[in-house]
C-alpha cells in the first residue's frame, strides 16, 4: 500500500520525496493506528491525511475550525484533480444536499467540515452508513484550554471515539508543547497513538531583530527589497495599523489595513484582497492571520514587538510556507514593552505575572544576541545544533562588536550611577551623549560629571548599548516606568574584572545568502514575473486564489527548467496529471516564446532522466547526484579544468576525477590534454607501456611520484580508448 501512496503522491501532486515526518504520519494512516501529528506551519501536514485518503476505501471526514480554511484545501483538491468537497452553512442546502448524496454513493475521497457538522445528531447518524476511513482533525489544539486558540465546539468531538470505535483519528496541529500533545491525545480518547513530532525550526525563514529608529523608513526597505510579493506587516495597536496603511498608501504601495475594529465585511474584503493578490501588503493587528494559508507570503514585519515569542512564532510563520526562502524582520522598541505591560494591568495576579514573564522572554530575544533560530526553538524546548544557521542578523554577521566594550559601558554605568539609577534607558543616553533636551537641562543634568562622555556615538547606538547591557545582566530595569538601575555585577565591570560584549548593528542585505542564491539558481527572472503574470490571468478566470493555482515554488522550477513538451512539464516537481492536462499546452507554448525571443534555453536537461528517475522512483538526492555528473559531462566538453569543475559542480575533486573517467570512457576520448600535459601523458603513456599490469601504482613509483594518481588514472583511461 505504501508504494501506492508514493504513486498517488507524484500523480497528484508531482511530489517525489516525503517531508520529515510525512512518511510516518501516513504509514500510521494507513495502518489504522490513531495519531497525533505536530508539524510546524508550513510542514506539509495537510498532505499526511489527504493522500492516504485516497489511497484507502472509504471518505475521510476532515475537521477544520474555519470555513476559509476549508474553502482553499478544497479548491486545492479540485485543482490536483481529487474528489473533494466541504459541507458548511455559506453552501445553499442544495448543495450541502448534493454533498450527502454524493458521500453516501461514495464519489469523495475527502470532505471538510467544521466540528459542530460533524458532532449534529442528524450528521452522526446519517455517517453511521457510511464507509469512513478515518477522521483528521487539523489545528486539533483549539480541542485544548492549553492552546492559544480554544475552541468550546472542539471539546464536542469527544464523543467521536465512543461513537466510531473501529474508525482511527489523526490530530494534527503545528502547536509545539507537550502539554497541549497530551491534552489533545486524551480529549479525543486517541489509543496508543502514534505521536509525531517534527522541527520546529524553519531554515527557509530569515529572522532579523532590530531597534526601532528611523520609523517607517526601516519597513520601507524590507517592502522595497519585494516588488510585486505579498507581505504581512503587524503593528501592536490599531490606530497604528491605521495609520501605517495610509502612510504606505500614500507613498504609493498596495496596502489595505485589517483590525478587530474595522467593519465586518471591510475586514472580510480585505483579507480576500489580500489571499487573490489584489493587494500586496496587509498592514495588520495580531487579529490577522488564522485561517490565511497563502503560502507565497515573501515576508512578515513587525513594526512592534508582539507580546510573546509564541505570538511571534505563529505571526511570523506565516511567511514562507511555500519553504522559499521568506523574510521576518522585526523592529522592537522599549516602548512596545510599556505598551504591552500597560495593556496588561487589568489582568487577573496570577495570568498577569505569566504574561509579564513572557513579554520579557520576547524582549530578552530581541536585544539578545545568540542566533535567532537557535534563540526561537530552545524556547520551545528544542535544542538546534550547528554553528550558523546562515539565516539571521546574528549569523550573518550584522552585528559588529565594539572594540572599547569595556570603556563604553564603564562610562553608561558610571552615568547610570550618577542619576541616582532613577531614569529610563531613554534619558539616560540623551545624558551620555550631551543632548540639549530640554528635561535634561531643567534637572540640570548638563552639569553631572558624565553629561556628554559618549558625545561622540549617535544617540541610537548608546541606547542599544543600555539595552544589552540590560540584556546581559549588568544592568536592569525596575519600576512602574523601567528606570535603569545598576546590578551587583555593575561592579565587576566597573572594576575593569569583566568586560561586557557591546555590538552595534549594521543594516545589512540578506539577499545575496546561500540559502537565498540556492532557492534563485538557475531561475531566469524574467520568465518567473512572466509566469506570475500568466498565472494571475488564470486566477482571475477561474475565481481562485494565484498561489492555488500555482504555487511559487513550482513557478521557479518552471522558470528554471524551462520545458516546453508535455513530457518535460509532467516532470517539474509540484505538478501532477490534473495540472498537467488543463495547463501544460498552454504554459509550454508561454515558455517556449519567451525563452525564443529572449534567446535563452529551453527544456533544460536533465528531462531524460527525470523522467527514468521517476518511473524508477529514485529520490531528489540521488538526482541531484545524476545532475552533477550531467553538469560536469557539460563542461569537460569545454575543457573545463577538474578544479573548476569540482567548484562549479558542489563536488569534491576526487569524484569529479571519478566522472571525468567515466566521461572519457563514454566519449571514447582518446587525448587527455588539456587535463593532462602532452609532456606528462607521454611519459605515463611510456612508463604504462613497460608495465604489464593495469596497476596505478607500479607506474606511479615508476615516474618517481612526480606525476599525481589523478592524472595517471585519466591518462590511462584515454590510452584503453586508443588501443
Ligand atoms: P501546513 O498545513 O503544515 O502548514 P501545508 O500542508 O499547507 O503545510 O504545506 C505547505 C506547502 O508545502 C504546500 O505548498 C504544500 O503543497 C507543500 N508540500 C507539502 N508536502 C510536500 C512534499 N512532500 N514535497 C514538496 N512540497 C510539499
Ligand atoms: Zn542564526
């Protein structure tokens, strides 16, 4: 059965390896056993249940909490080609009707359903005759008081064990802690379930933390660096949403704002605007965002900080789903921490104290200045190896530490002191920095010994520095208005026994990282916009949101194989038979005249063997192995040196001499200039001819050593062609 299910993975949906987890998660399915499955957002979690559905007798129930949500799953479906449908209260109950009709007959293979459908008296008993093969209940932590969306109709789903004892039930959700896991497993009453839980860390996302101080300009040059690509960007409060929409509007971006207190359909109107690409950036409170699945978002700001990392992680998981590469920039300042803290004076003792612990977690991580990834998945419990994660400011390198650290925070402490540890971060670097406020002034504070002692750093770098030195402990802040005070281990510092890392950060582009180079190679830009733009018309006249129809990915991999016959369009990953019949003629022919008119190549190989790869099932590894050997062939033909092959093909030099060989055996190349010297091949030709062996060795210690093993084998290999 398993073989079967890779079979319907790659016809339906062009897919030719499982993500982490993907494969044990149906295995489950398959086998019957209950399961609770954790994937963070974009992990591929809806493809654990939709393929064993398929492949197994009877219609899967698919519970879902929103009906947005399901609209786009099933519009999906229907687009590879699967018989799917939704019931819900905004179809006519005609055709909620039809649905019934057709589920009883057993013409789906999947249907989506809220949770108080499913658990209605009517609906169960109804179900009662019908074949099912199993219940998948996605984001299964609102079944959860532990999760961060409860959903009171969830718990009603209880009963679906007592009811159906023989059918399996899948959770799924992409939310991390163990508590929630256990909750979900013993709400549903699931049996010795398989539990499944993935990383949570998202390579793809490129996690930047910086202090808010140019305002706009910073979100301007993220927004910038995206032309055309569809962008979240999440403000604390709602007249700042307000606010930065118009401003952005103004300057001339797509914008539409989206808050809690916007008019129900406004707010409806423009989350749609923003799913069909109407509009590219929605300017957004923390109310955005359940029930969006887009999965092109190219990048998510945060004008404010959020209230706690979980928010953030959830918020700025939103980018990338696509697993392209994806900005999460974020610009903090110390006043989004009184903002929230202020927010949070109305809560009860016990849930204020939590919340406080974890708004300092989120401020900890934004001054801090460990890597961001790492930083991220320790705080869900996950410890991340590996010395750089190549995408974030701190790995990348944007922070540059200062060299007079010891000096420079000597001089913040003594300043700090000197104003009786009873201002705020604020204030005390306008001192430091000699400024002529005007509260400055009226406390005299012009006069203290430390007034204009870092007169000559700006005041933007002082005032991180307050903050680090806050995050590393030599300082703290106290109070009802955060007013900076010394620590016991000021002292060290003082004393010159400890020095504090100080950094100050560089703005930096992210767009020329590896990670980001990979995601781009090969890819002719021009044909991707055109792509896209060829993909918006089709959107348009089918009524569907652009990244349903295609997502980004499989766009780039078409405008980086550029194929135009049906064969080689069949082949590009993310594209199955459905799709392949009702666009390949069309986009291969787009194709084909773009690359003719701008004279580039088309249907790049290597197609052949993507194809036997396929039928032979082999994975992308061993591919992109098949690839490098193809490259190489390519360009020994030009006469390419090893050494520059081995760079260009990502591969060391003994195995690109080991293709090379079997490139001269293939070609039946009988000369082995220019990689050996005519001198050299002479000599090895003479040293080989007096050896009756094939050995390399003999020959080897024959020419004293002083030609290389490498040159020897190639040489040789020539010399079997000539004879
Ligand atoms: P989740 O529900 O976990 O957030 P999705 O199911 O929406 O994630 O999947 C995210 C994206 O990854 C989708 O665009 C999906 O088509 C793609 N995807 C899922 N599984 C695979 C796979 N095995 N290979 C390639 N892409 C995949
Ligand atoms: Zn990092």
């Amino acid at each position: 059965m398993f073989s079967e299910l890779k079979k319907t993975v790659l016809n339906y949906w062009g897919y030719d390896s499982f993500r982490p987890l993907q494969e044990k998660a149906m295995i489950a399915a398959l086998q019957k056993r209950d399961s609770v499955v954790v994937l963070p957002t974009g992990g591929g979690k809806s493809l654990c249940f939709q393929a064993p559905a398929i492949v197994m007798p009877g219609t899967a129930l698919i519970v879902s909490p929103l009906i947005s949500l399901m609209k786009d799953q099933v519009d999906s479906l229907k687009e590879h080609g699967i018989a799917a449908a939704k019931i819900d209260s905004t179809q006519s109950e005609d055709r909620n009707r039809q649905v019934a009709r057709d589920l009883k007959e057993g013409n789906l293979k999947i249907i989506y359903l809220s949770p108080e459908r499913l658990v209605g008296l009517k609906f169960i008993e109804f179900i009662k005759n019908i074949d099912i093969s199993f219940f998948a209940i996605d984001e299964a932590h609102c079944i959860s008081m532990w999760g961060h969306d409860f959903r009171p109709e969830y718990r009603q789903m209880r009963c679906l064990r007592e009811l159906f004892p023989d059918i399996p039930i899948h959770a799924f959700t992409a939310t991390a802690t163990s508590q929630v896991r256990d909750d979900i497993s013993r709400q549903l009453n699931l049996a010795n379930p398989g539990v499944y839980v993935g990383s949570f860390d998202r390579p793809n996302l490129i996690f930047t933390a910086e202090p808010r101080n140019k305002g706009i300009r910073q979100v301007k040059r993220i927004i910038d660096k995206h032309p055309g690509d569809s962008g979240i960007i999440y403000c604390i409060k709602r007249d700042d949403v307000d606010a930065m929409s118009a401003k952005l509007v103004e300057m001339g971006y797509k914008a539409l704002p989206y808050h809690a207190g916007l008019d129900k359909t406004v707010r409806k109107n423009n989350q749609q605007a923003f799913v069909e690409e109407k509009t590219d950036i929605i300017v957004a409170t923390v109310a955005f965002g359940m029930g969006i699945d887009k999965s092109n978002v190219r990048y998510v700001i945060h004008a404010g900080m959020p209230k706690s990392l979980e928010h953030y992680q959830q918020e700025s998981g939103r980018a990338g789903r696509d697993s392209l590469e994806a900005e999460c920039s974020l610009f903090y300042s110390g006043s989004d921490f009184q903002i929230w803290k202020f927010l949070m004076k109305d809560m009860q003792k016990d849930a204020r104290e939590i919340a406080l612990s974890k708004l300092s977690d989120m401020y900890d991580y934004c001054t801090g200045t460990i890597c961001r990834h790492k930083a991220i998945s320790s705080y869900f419990g996950q410890a991340l190896n590996g010395k750089s994660c190549g995408a974030c400011d701190i790995c990348l390198g944007s922070l540059e530490s200062v060299s007079d650290s010891l000096v420079i925070a000597q001089k913040i402490i003594s300043c700090v002191a000197r104003l009786d540890n009873s201002f705020g971060a604020d204030y005390v670097s306008k001192v430091l920095v000699g400024s002529k406020d005007k509260r400055v002034l009226l406390n005299n504070h012009d006069n203290v010994s430390t007034y204009g002692i870092l007169s000559d750093h700006p005041k933007g770098a002082v005032r991180d520095w307050i903050e680090q030195l806050c995050s590393t402990g030599y300082l703290v802040k106290t109070g009802e208005y955060n007013v900076v005070a010394r620590t016991p281990e000021s002292r060290a510092v003082l004393k010159g026994e400890e020095t504090p890392k100080l950094y100050i950060t560089k703005t930096k582009s992210y767009d020329k990282t590896d990670m980001v180079q990979k995601q781009w190679e090969g890819v002719d830009q021009g044909l991707f916009e055109e792509l896209r733009q060829i993909r918006r018309v089709i959107a348009d006249s089918k009524g569907l949101p652009a990244f349903i129809v295609f997502g980004d990915a499989v766009l780039r991999e078409l405008a980086r194989f550029r194929p135009v016959t049906i064969r080689q369009f069949s082949g590009i990953k993310g594209i199955g038979k459905a799709k392949t019949a009702e666009y390949g003629h069309h986009i291969c022919r787009k194709i084909r005249e773009y690359c003719e008119r701008n004279d580039i190549k088309m249907g790049i190989e290597p197609f052949g063997e993507y194809d036997d790869d396929f039928k032979l099932g082999k994975t992308r590894m061993q591919r992109s192995a098949v690839d490098a050997r193809k490259k190489a062939f390519r360009y020994f033909k030009q006469g390419f040196a090893v050494d520059r092959v081995a760079l260009k093909i990502e591969r060391a030099e003994s195995t690109t001499v080991q293709y090379l060989v079997e490139f001269i055996e293939k070609n039946n190349v009988d000369d082995p200039f220019p990689w050996v010297s005519r001198d050299e091949s002479e000599q090895i030709t003479a040293a080989a001819l007096k050896s009756d062996e094939e050995k390399l060795k003999p020959i080897y210690e024959k020419l004293g050593g002083k030609i290389s093993y490498d040159k020897i084998r190639i040489a040789l290999a020539c010399l079997k062609n000539k004879s």
